[in-house]
C-alpha cells in the first residue's frame, strides 16, 4: 500500500541507527578489554569521533565499495575469530561436561567458573 515504503523506510532507518549504536559500544568494551583498564574519557571520545567520520565516509562512498569492504572485514573478523574458537575449545568442553554431568544428576544445571577451573579468569559466573 503507500504507507509501505514509508514503514519500511523509518524501520531500515531504526534498525541502521541501533546497528550502529550496538556496535559502538561493543567495540567499547573490546578497545577497554584489549587496553586492560577502562580507557580514558579523552580516548574513548577520540575512538568516537573516529566512528563517527567513518560513518560518514562510508555514507559517502559507492555503494558496491561499500559492500566489498565489508566483505574483506567479514573474512578479517573471521580469520581471527576461528583460531580463537579452537584456542577455546578446551574450555567451552569442559563447560559442556559441567552442564551434562549435572543434567545427569538431575539438578537444574548452574554455570560456575570455578567449576570447570577459571576461579580467577572471569569477572562473572562465580
């Protein structure tokens, strides 16, 4: 109908706006995560204005571009990503025979760090 366009448009719109918010944030917690401490107000506004000049550019840019550079950051994100998955996989095993071994007793199974050996590694679960 003719509302549909308009629908469509402030919900793309919203979706775009809560993308870029959420992402934001997660890149946040990662540069304060990969820095070890919170990071300073000044440099977490530079990182701020940096996202928001690439934003911009990349509203300015061809559309295809656009497409292909985040394809190749796709693959970057999936380059680091698999090796940490298999670095990891020791843990997220244990975890799941955590989960088993209390299924198997019956209980309502509970995540507990300590449990599966990382009492000191996490800020949560203990």
């Amino acid at each position: 109908g003719t509302v549909g366009p308009y629908f469509i448009t402030a919900a793309l719109l919203l979706f775009a706006f809560t993308t870029l918010l959420g992402n934001l944030f997660y890149c946040e917690g990662c540069l304060n995560y990969i820095a070890g401490r919170a990071l300073s107000k000044r440099a977490m506004n530079i990182f701020r204005i940096a996202a928001i000049i690439a934003v911009f550019v990349g509203a300015q840019l061809e559309f295809g571009l656009v497409w292909d550079m985040a394809d190749v950051l796709m693959g970057v994100m999936a380059l680091i990503n698999l090796p940490v998955i298999v670095i990891l996989a020791r843990t997220v095993l244990a975890a799941l025979n955590d989960y088993t071994a209390q299924r198997r007793l019956g209980k309502k199974p509970v995540f507990k760090a300590s449990a599966i050996g990382l009492k000191e590694k996490t800020d949560f679960w203990n």
